[in-house]
C-alpha cells in the first residue's frame, strides 16, 4: 500500500473518515473486554491483592505516553525536514492525547503506590522521567501557542519535541540503570513474560483497546486541525481581497 498518498491533506480526511468507525468499535470492544476480565476474570495478585488491578490501566497508560511521544517526534521531524502541514497538525494534535495518558499514568501510580510503598510518590528515576515527559508534552503545546505567526510556535515545538526524545530511552530503562521501586520489565524478557497469562490477557487487551482509542482521537483531532487551518486560510484571503475602506 502507498502510504505517501496519505500526507495530501484532502487524502487522509477521507482515509480519516473510513478508519474512525473501526477504530472506535475495536477500541469499546478491547476496552470492555479488557476491563471484564481485570476486574471480573483475573486473580488477585499473591503479594498486591487487589490493589493489582490497577496495574490494567496504569501499565497500558504508560507505554501509551511513550507511544504517542515517540510519535509526537517523528511527526516533529518531518515538519522540521520537509516542512509538510499534516505533520505538523499531527504533532498538534496528538500532543494532548499523549498528557492525557500521562497524566493517567501519573494518577494511577500514585494510586497504586500507597498501599505498595506506604507513599503517594517518590523521587525515583522511573516517576520523575515520567513526570519530566508530562511536562514536555506541556512544554510543547505552550510554545505551539505562545507565538502570534504559527509557522514559529511550530518550529519551535518541533525542536522541543526532537529534544524531549532523549528522555524515552531514560522512561524505559530506568529500572536498569538505577535503583528504584519499579520493578523491572516483565513482558519484554527475552526468555517469556514473566507474568501469568490470566493477568497477560486482560493487560494486552487493555494496550490494543488504549492504542485503538489513541487512533480514533488522533484522526479525529488531526481533521479538525486541518478544517481550522482551511478555515483561517480562507478568512485571511477574503479580508485580503475586500477593498480598503
């Protein structure tokens, strides 16, 4: 499939318009499912109770920040490099759904950390890298609005965005590299996940149902850019073409 077709404005509204229906169909599905069997079908944990049923949201909220983050830079890239306006209207309006999830994932982990760690937060390497990724996602949308041109608010979110990048790596292995409350990864193993599948199902389910609603919002938010940028086109030339008075 030729996907370069897509980056012509008029192309993706009417991919846009095809795809929404599945997207959000396929998100209530994987999140009903999802949210039945971490609620209904999964065992308490042996050590968490049922505290661990947090984990359903807190764990998919979290690779969707650095999902849609790691989207936010490539789209920042090719505004940057090739100058194309859907990137850029992308990275616009992506970057909101992506402090959402953040924020959710923020949210939930303190949740979960009381009744763990006995506190609602801690400075460790894993909560303050994802707290420093909230605030660049906030970061970018203040300096896509900061400037009256909109061509300099891009380019400068765009830097920042490329910027930003470099604390992924940082989010993800942390664990690793220093020693924090976080336990390390269990689903990225080399041998097997090292959780049971009565917990894997519902917390897979979870991802795609997050990623599907990712999706949905992203076109939804992505076309209503694009109108509002048709739209201030369109405004800007009728005042240029009326005659002074």
């Amino acid at each position: 499939m030729n996907w370069h077709r897509y980056a012509s404005p008029a192309a993706f509204k009417r991919f846009a318009v095809r795809v929404q229906p599945w997207t959000a169909g396929g998100a209530l599905a994987c999140l009903g499912a999802g949210l039945y069997m971490a609620l209904f079908a999964s065992p308490a944990d042996y050590q968490q109770g049922e505290s661990v049923r947090i984990m359903y949201v807190h764990v998919p909220a979290a690779w969707m920040a650095m999902f849609v983050y790691a989207n936010l830079a490539l789209a920042a890239a090719a505004s940057l490099v090739w100058r194309h306006p859907l990137a850029d209207a992308a990275g616009r309006a992506i970057a909101p759904i992506g402090a959402a999830f953040t924020l959710l994932c923020l949210a939930t982990g303190s949740l979960w950390g009381k009744p763990m760690w006995g506190t609602w937060w801690v400075w460790d390497a894993r909560l303050t890298s994802v707290l420093i990724l909230f605030f660049v996602y906030l970061a970018y949308m203040a300096l896509n609005a900061a400037f009256d041109d909109p061509t300099r608010g891009s380019r400068a979110s765009a830097v920042l965005a490329l910027v930003g990048a470099v604390n992924l790596p940082i989010v993800k292995f942390s664990v690793d590299w220093w020693n924090t409350l976080h336990q390390p990864a269990s689903l990225t193993r080399l041998d097997a996940p090292a959780i049971h599948s009565s917990m894997l199902w519902p917390l897979l389910a979870m991802a795609l149902g997050y990623t599907l609603l990712f999706a949905y919002l992203a076109l939804i938010r992505i076309r209503a850019e694009l109108i509002e940028r048709r739209l201030a086109v369109l405004t800007h030339a009728k005042f240029a073409a009326e005659p002074a008075r």
